[in-house]
C-alpha cells in the first residue's frame, strides 16, 4: 500500500521488528502514527494519510 501509493518519493522503507504491542511509523525520522499513542492499530487509510501529510513538509 504505502510503496504504491507513494512509489516515487519513498527512496528506502524499512521494517524494524519490536514488543509489547509497539507500532509506529515514521518519516524521515518523524514519528506519524504511534500505536501506543493512539490506543489503537491503524487501518491502512490511517497510514497512508499519516505519510501523506507529513510528505507535503
């Protein structure tokens, strides 16, 4: 999803295991989406607006 949707602006994209219910996302170093924070795993429009309004700084 992510690499489709934004194809020409992703130059690298990694997945970095973890415990005790950690999700996040980042971009570029900044954290978009936490799981932890939200209380919640996040549907996939979630991620790909997270990512999206960070790509337009």
């Amino acid at each position: 999803m992510l690499l489709s949707s934004f194809k020409q602006k992703i130059k690298e994209f990694t997945l970095v295991p973890a415990g005790g219910g950690c999700f996040e996302v980042t971009v570029n170093g900044e954290l978009v989406y936490s799981k932890l924070q939200a209380g919640k795993f996040p549907d996939e429009q979630t991620v790909l607006e997270s990512v999206r309004d960070r790509l337009k700084k």
